[in-house]
C-alpha cells in the first residue's frame, strides 16, 4: 500500500511528508551501478587485487582517493553524444580510457596485459553482489503493489548479472543501455521504461546515485527523482536524498 491514497478510489490524507505528492505512486525504477550492486569486495579493492597480480601494489585507500578524477569521462561522452555500451569494442575503447585515467595519476603504466585484465575482471558476474539493503527493499515494494524495473547505463550482460543474482523477477522491464542503444542523460531511454510498463511520468519514481546521469533526466521527464548517496558525496542535494536504499519506502509512502 502507498500512502497518498488508501487505493486507487480511497481518499486522500490529509497531508504527507515533504517528498511525496498527493498521488499514488505505482511504479519505480531503479539504476544499477552503486544502486543495486557493486563489484565485491569493492572497487578500489578489486582493481588493487587485480593490480597486485600484476606487479603492482596499490592502497585501496589511494585508489579511492583518486577515483573522482575519472568522473569527466562520463560527463564528456554524454555531451559528445558517444555511446560507450552498446558493442564491446565501443565498452573496451571506453573503460580503457577510464583505467588509464585512472592508473596514471596513481603513477602507474597500463599496458595491453592489464587493459586485458582489468577488462575481464570488472566484466566477471562472479565479481558483483548486491548491496545488503536490495533485497529487502524490492520485497516490500512489491508486496506494496508497485511495479518495479532498472533503467540502467550497463552492458547487455546487465541482464544476465540480475539473473545470476537472483533478482530478475523483481522487475517487469529491463531496459539496458547496452541493449537498446540509448543511454542517459538521454531522456528517451527513461520513456522507454515508462511505455513498456504503461505507466505515467507522474505516477512514476527514479532513483539513482548520479545528480547529473539520474536525477536531472528523470526529473525533465516528470518522474519523482530520488537521488541515492551511499558514499555521502551529495550532502547538500536540492531534492529527494538516502543514503540507503532502506529509506526509499518511507521517502515515496510506502506504509508498513
């Protein structure tokens, strides 16, 4: 049940919390990167792991210090209109610019056996878990009505990720970047979910870890944006903000 009304023809409380509108919501959508899973133990570790096999030892602590510098590479590509998820020769070209980024101001060189590597570690399905609160989270909000999905900048191998994971029931569509050669900020691949499950943009929440690639888009389209800060990098965010996805249930009205 979604607070906001007690069914479709219930009335209406008489207030709700700051977030949420006067309607039900019947739908949300999920990212998947930092939203719903994570690459095991974590990113700095994995990729030092994977650095350390090949003769280079690197802190995890250095590597996470340093990711941040990367974060233009996406924003550059989205504005260049550059699809990097949709083949995986476009994925290797990208990550490789990504990782060399990255290796370099850690001072460290990235030849082809690394970029090879690296590659195939961070592709490996056995090296992602879902985050401890998804679970628990998807269970309620489906067993509150509400119609789930992922909208997801990812490789095709998103879907069998989920499914290796155990949680492609959840979600009555799927709409990968990989898949559908569309990717976000693009606001087309958010109508995309919208139109596959017949849902209105009103009635409809996002939530993802990126103010820029999730919040924005999803706001133009009329969805209710809920901005997931697992790393608190957002502190100060005009809008809907967690930091777990435990919160989002409460966030959107969801009793129970």
């Amino acid at each position: 049940m979604v607070s906001g009304a007690t069914s479709c023809a219930g009335q209406k409380p008489e207030s709700t919390d700051k977030y949420h509108r006067l309607v039900p919501y019947r739908a949300v959508f999920f990212d998947a990167g930092e939203t719903l899973v994570y690459p095991h133990p974590s990113f700095p570790e994995l990729l030092a792991q994977v650095l350390g096999e090949q003769g280079h030892r690197v802190d995890p602590a250095d590597i996470r210090e340093k990711v941040h510098v990367v974060s233009s590479i996406f924003t550059e590509a989205a504005r260049r209109g550059e699809l990097w998820s949709t083949s995986r020769q476009r994925s290797e070209r990208f990550w490789a610019t990504v990782y060399s980024t990255l290796l370099a101001e850690l001072g460290l060189p990235f030849g082809n056996g690394l970029k090879r590597a690296v590659y195939e570690t961070f592709t490996d399905l056995a090296n992602y878990r879902l985050f401890p609160d998804v679970l628990s989270t998807l269970e309620r909000l489906r067993g509150a009505g509400l119609t789930l999905g992922v909208v997801s900048n990812f490789e095709e191998w998103l879907e069998r990720l989920l499914e290796s994971l155990g949680v492609t029931p959840f979600f009555a569509v799927r709409v990968i970047s990989g898949v559908e050669g569309i990717e976000k900020p693009d606001q087309r691949i958010f109508r995309l979910a919208l139109e596959r499950t017949g849902k209105r943009p009103e009635e409809s929440v996002y939530v993802g870890d990126s103010p820029s690639f999730d919040v924005e888009p999803a706001r133009a389209v009329g969805m209710f944006a809920v901005l997931l800060d697992r790393r608190g990098r957002h502190p100060d965010h005009a809008g809907a903000r967690i930091t777990s996805l435990g919160e989002l249930p409460t966030t959107i009205g969801v009793a129970g």
